[in-house]
C-alpha cells in the first residue's frame, strides 16, 4: 500500500512538474458546450475560472482580458463551430495574443476524444509566452493599426503606398485596377524610379517640370517635418479618371507612425471635385451675363420709354400754351386741339405698350430675384474655389494647435507649411520665392520671435513682394486692444482661439481677395 501510495505521489509531482507553466488547463465538452477546469493559476483574473457553459465563459473571458485588437481572432479560434472543424483535421489548434495588461498569451486547443467523424472532447491549456515573440504580437498590433488606418485612406485613393526614405524604397499597399502597370516595379523599386514612372504615364507634360521639383524625396521630408504631411496637386491624362478630358490628381505624403524613417504615400483623383467646381463657376457667370443683360435691357426699355413718353407730352403742353395766347382765334382752337387730341391717342397707346411690358418685365423681374438668390450661392461656391490649392505658412508653436488648424485646411483643400516659432516663420519666408506662400497665420505667443516680432521684421523685409504678404493673427485673447496690437505690429487682421472655421475661411478670403 505504501508502494502505490508513493508511486501516485510521484506521478502527481511529474504532472505538477509539467504543468506548471501553465496557466490554465481545462476539458472542453464540445457536444454539450461546457468545461471543466483541471488546473488554474492563482494569477489575478483565473479566480473567474470555474466549471460552467464553455462559449460564455470564453466571451466574458475575451471581453474582459484579452487586448481589443486580438478579441477577433482568439474569439473565432475559440469557438465551437472553429473548434469542431479545425480538430477534425488537425490534433492541435492554437492562438497567440496580448492580454489587456500586456502580457503575452499562447491558447492550445487539443483533440481529446471522438464520436465516429466528430470530434467530442478537447483539452485546452494556455500559457506565457517569452519576451520575444511578447514583442513580436505588440509589433503585429502596431501593424494591423496601421493598416486599417491606410485601409481607411484607400478608399479615396488611388494608390497608397510607403517609403523607406533611408533606402528610397517603397512598398505599394493597395491600387486600383487601371494602376496595374505601376505594380511591376515591385518591393524592388525606388521611390524616383515610381515617381518617373507614374509621371510620364499620368501626368500632362506641362506639369512635369513643376512635379519634378515639387516631388523630390528630399523637398518632401522637409515639407512633412516642418508640416506633418506634404501635399502636390497636378493635371494628369485623361486614362487616370477614365474620362475624355484632362484630370486632377492630389498626392499626398505623411507619417502614420512614429517611425522616423517610413512615410505613407497616397495617389488620389480629384477631378471630378475639380471640373464640378468648374462648372459652378461657369454657371456664375453665365447667371452674371444673364442679370447684367436684363440689366441693360430694362435700362434701355425705361429710356426709350421716357422719350417717347415726352414727345406727345411735349405736343400737348405745347399747343395748350398757344391755345391760351388765341382764346378768341376758332380756326387756331381747332388745329391746337386736334393736335392735342392725336398726342393724347399717342400717350394712350404708349401708356398699353407700358403695361404690356410691364407684365413681361414682371416676370423676367422673377427671373432676375431667382438668379439674384443663385448669384449668392455661387458666390460662395467660387469663394471656396478661390481657397483650393493655396499655400500657407503656418507659425505655431505648439503643437497639437498646429496639427488641429493644418487638418481644418486640409480639409478645405488648403496646402499649408508649419513654422515652431516666429524666427523659423521669418526664415522659411526669406528661403522661398515671394509666390511660394499665399498668407501666414501667425500665432501672437511664441518663443524666440513672438508674432508681433515677427510680422513687424517681415514687413521689414528689402524684398515688396514678401514684406506685403498678408498675415493674419492667431490668438486666445480677442479683446479690441489685442486686434488693436496685431494691427499696429503690421498685420491684417485677428482670428480668436479655438478656431471657428466658417470665421476663419471668411477672413482667409478677404485677406487673400484684399
């Protein structure tokens, strides 16, 4: 008896030996969909663990445990319908994922026992994983992140891919169909070699010259580092929208992650954006020539009116002048008064043809107050076309203020640059050519220059052309002596913080239409 009593002692120390690893072992009934625990740690969240129904115990489990990220995979790997499948055909099934407080988790699914073609009984034991492949499963979360960030930017995009700008490689993501060709370049291709290829492929050769300048890898990096993201508008041939006439294409450059050395490049069509803007404008116009002719006509209606109007008129006054110096003079009353009564049937005549115009004018007047009230709303349409495409220089020292004002004009299809303080604002002016920049919004509270500083060296400047570039203040105070001050330091005019964008755009067109 002590024999076997000893023998079961070692053999529970053997199993405790192996098993200790381990952070859980149960005995999963996937016919009737529960568990039975064999084995748990004593680690915070095991406590939960106790004999129940398997698939609520798994998703109470994933919800409360299990790092978002890896919720769907180890959710689907843990279900039954999964588990009845893949055991069938494999003796093993397994899934590594981070847990909630970064630790690392390896889930093993065993085929235990079988029913003819179905598999009945699995053991399930989970267990930590090294710091290695810890590291690795945080590397794949940072990834998959950042591929449903450029799943989310391809679908406006034509093209998305990234470049290593160490190496100037570059790997495409996703494109679409009539982007095919570009694919035989392949992981192996540069970044110039891509560009070269796409612009002589879908870009009019009249903007070859400014792409080319624009485009450069190195003029990139320092419109992102100095920005965030750096912007290129082109015309492009008409195979890349699929249409009859000349497109437009943005492309964009920035950074999604934190890694120095890797930025994300998108390929975008905005032509129909484009050629619908257009087509507003013309509208505009063509509602402007219609008011300015209606214009033009009434004009002439009223003077042609007003001098046949005084010519009987004229006749009649006149003749009853005369017919007062004759009062005793028959045959001249006679003549007078027939030519007063023929003048009188002119007026009369005149007078219809007034009211007959008048109707019509009435409703070309509809007319007119119609094309008045699309006149206003056109005018705003062009005012917002008038913003597409300019650049500007943004001086900003902090940062998140600078992220948020660059994506509100961004978002109104505005280029702009970003200056940290007011030193860096004045030389990036001094460093470009004087059309480079459109306008400069100027933060006022800013280091080594502050924006009065600034404004006041740049209008300052030997060059005309850059000391009369309009600068708009940026400011948390909005008092009339802080707009008093940003006036007398030079500027055009005060934006208050935080931002409105409908005041902001009104004070950009001004100052730009200034």
């Amino acid at each position: 008896m002590k024999t076997q009593n000893s023998n079961d002692e070692i053999k529970k120390q053997v199993i405790e030996a192996i098993t200790g690893d381990y952070m859980l072992i149960c005995l999963v009934d996937l016919a009737e969909d529960t568990y039975e625990v064999i084995q748990r740690s004593a680690s915070p969240g095991y406590e939960m663990i106790v004999d129940g129904i398997y698939s609520r115990f798994s998703e109470e489990y994933n919800r409360k445990y299990v790092d978002e990220a890896f919720q769907d995979i180890r959710g689907k790997t843990g279900s039954i319908a999964f588990l009845s499948r893949a055991l069938h055909d494999d003796p093993f099934v397994s899934c590594d994922f981070l847990m909630k407080d970064g630790q690392a988790r390896r889930t093993v699914f065993k085929r235990f026992e079988t029913d003819g073609e179905r598999v009945t009984k699995a053991i399930l034991y989970s267990y930590r994983l090294d710091r290695a492949r810890t590291g690795r499963l945080i590397e794949r979360r940072r990834l998959e992140t950042e591929y449903s960030i450029i799943d989310g930017l391809c679908s406006d995009y034509s093209m998305i891919s990234t470049i290593d700008t160490a190496t100037g490689r570059f790997h495409i993501y996703k494109y679409k169909p009539f982007l095919e060709s570009i694919r035989l370049f392949g992981d192996e291709s540069s970044y110039n070699d891509t560009m070269r290829f796409f612009k002589e492929n879908y870009v009019l050769k009249e903007d070859w010259a400014s792409l080319e300048k624009e485009a450069t890898l190195e003029t990139i990096l320092e419109k992102i580092n100095a920005g965030g993201s750096a912007d290129i508008v082109c015309r492009t041939v008409p195979q890349f929208h699929g249409g009859q006439l000349p497109g437009y294409a943005r492309f964009r450059f920035c950074r999604v992650t934190n890694d120095p050395e890797r930025i994300v490049f998108g390929a975008r069509d905005i032509t129909e954006n484009v050629y619908t803007e257009f087509e507003r404008r013309k509208e505009l116009e063509q509602a402007l020539n219609d008011a300015q002719e209606a214009n033009q006509a009434r004009s002439e209606f009223l003077f042609r009116m007003s001098h046949e109007l005084h010519t009987p008129l004229n006749v009649i006054l006149g003749f009853l002048d005369l017919a007062e110096k004759y009062p005793g003079d028959i045959r001249r009353q006679e003549e007078y008064l027939g030519h007063i009564r023929r003048s009188g049937k002119r007026l009369l005549e005149l007078t219809d043809e007034m009211l007959d115009a008048a109707v019509s004018e009435g409703d070309k007047e509809k007319t007119f107050i119609l094309r008045e009230g699309q006149k206003k709303e056109e005018k705003a349409v062009l005012e917002q076309i008038s913003l597409v495409g300019r650049r500007i220089l943004l001086a900003e020292d902090n940062e998140l203020n600078a992220e948020i004002t660059m994506e509100l004009l961004a978002d109104e299809d505005i280029l702009c640059e970003h200056a940290e303080d007011g030193a860096v604002c004045l030389q990036m002016l001094q460093d470009h050519d004087a059309d480079h920049y459109d306008l400069i919004l100027m933060d006022i509270q800013m280091p080594n220059l502050n924006g009065y500083e600034a404004a006041r060296a740049i209008r300052a400047l030997p060059d005309a052309d850059k000391a009369r570039i309009p600068i708009l203040a940026l400011s948390a105070n909005y008092l009339p002596s802080d707009r008093a001050n940003a006036l007398d330091a030079g500027m055009d005019d005060l934006v208050a913080k935080p931002i409105d964008v409908a005041e902001l755009l009104k004070k950009l067109r001004k100052a730009l239409r200034d």
